[in-house]
C-alpha cells in the first residue's frame, strides 16, 4: 500500500451534526414534526435532495420550489459548515500516522467542490490532504470508477496499490471497480437499505470503528 484514500462525510470526517442541526431547523420552519436524527443520519451519504427530501416529502425533486428549499439548505451549511463536525474520533492518529511513514492519504467524494474545499480548510486540513476529487472533476461519479483513476493519476501511485475506505455501497463498487483494496467504514452512514450482513458488500475489509480501522491500514502499511 502507498496511499490511503478516504470517502468524505461519514468516513473521514463526522458532519451528520451539522445535517442534523439545519434539517431539523427546517422541519421547525415549516411546522412539521422534527425528523428524528438517526433517520437523517442514515441519509447524509444520500447527498442534499435526499436530506432536504424528509422535510419537503410531498414535492418532486425537479420542482422549482424544492430545488429552492435545497440551495437554501446548502447556503445554510455552507455558512456554518463545521459548528458540530471534527474528524472521527481516533481519525487524526491515523492521519498522522500516515503522515509519519509519507504515505499520502486524499479524498474521492461526491460533495460539490466548494463545501469540500470549505469543510478541509475550517478542520485545518488542506494541506494535509494530498488530493481531492469532487464531481466537477469528473464525467462520471462514484460508482464509477472514474474519480478514483483520477485521484491515482494526481498521486502517481498505481490504483492497486492504493486502499479506498468507505461507508456506501457505491464507495466500496468504485473502489473494486478501479481495482483497488477496500474498506468498508461500518461505523459511518450506513444507508436504510444497506444489508444487515456487510460482508454483502465485498469490501475486502470491515472495520466496525476507526481503531479497528487504523489496525487494517497498519497491516497493509
């Protein structure tokens, strides 16, 4: 192994918080009961529709008023976009423990380049992060295993030597589909539907928190 790639929300970095706060802000402004937080945590890797979706359940996505109730809610993120979100917990002596044996660790995610870019520069780790690779980067997103070809090129570094980490179904297939070695974040935002049996998935590991993590990473090191 000579770089670790990471997917973004509920791998990396712990922002259901944040989600949390402004979708159940929103159910307050419409005067609708609050969306329990788990059932919003199990959205986030679904991406903003998805979210902004559980309090507007009665409009089409495509609808004017919604795609308006959903750039409110990124502006609203974007303007408060690390209140309660840091790294997981035990995520930083990974990083640094990569950083330590100059391996280079990045991130291939499906989150709009400017909430990234945003979200690494207030969590101070832009110039930590050896390479990011957001849907503007790209024709196809994950799955497709076009973003992690690229994020190999900006490295340098072979794809099959190269260790994506996950928590979606679509994370692991674009992994596997690039050829490279994947880990399945079992403690991130698991999706509604993801089966109970994760081995389903065929991540070639499982790492049910990010010490057991940090244990797979240092025996492929």
């Amino acid at each position: 192994m000579k770089a670790v790639l990471f997917d973004l929300d509920g791998t990396l970095i712990d922002t259901a918080a944040d989600f949390i706060r402004i979708i159940q802000q929103m159910c307050r402004d419409k005067g609708v009961d609050v969306v329990a937080a788990e059932t919003i945590r199990t959205q986030v890797s679904e991406g903003a529709r998805a979210m902004v979706k559980l309090v507007y359940p009665e409009l089409a996505v495509d609808d004017s008023l919604f795609l308006q109730h959903r750039q409110n809610f990124l502006d609203c993120y974007g303007a408060d976009i690390a209140v309660d979100t840091d790294l997981f917990q035990g995520m930083n002596d990974l990083l640094v423990d990569l950083e330590t044996q100059q391996i280079p660790w990045g991130i291939v995610t499906n989150k709009p380049r400017w909430l990234s870019e945003t979200l690494l520069q207030a969590l101070n780790l832009t110039d930590r992060c050896a390479v990011l690779v957001c849907p503007e980067d790209v024709k196809q997103t994950k799955p497709d295993p076009e973003p992690m070809f690229l994020a190999a090129s900006k490295l340098s570094i072979a794809p099959e030597q190269i260790v994506y980490i996950g928590d979606h179904p679509r994370d692991i297939d674009a992994g596997k589909n690039a050829n490279m070695p994947t880990i399945l974040a079992a403690y991130g935002y698991l999706p509604p539907n993801a089966s109970d049996d994760l081995t389903a998935w065929q991540a070639d590991y499982i790492a049910q928190d990010v010490q057991s993590l940090h244990k797979i990473i240092q025996s492929l090191m």
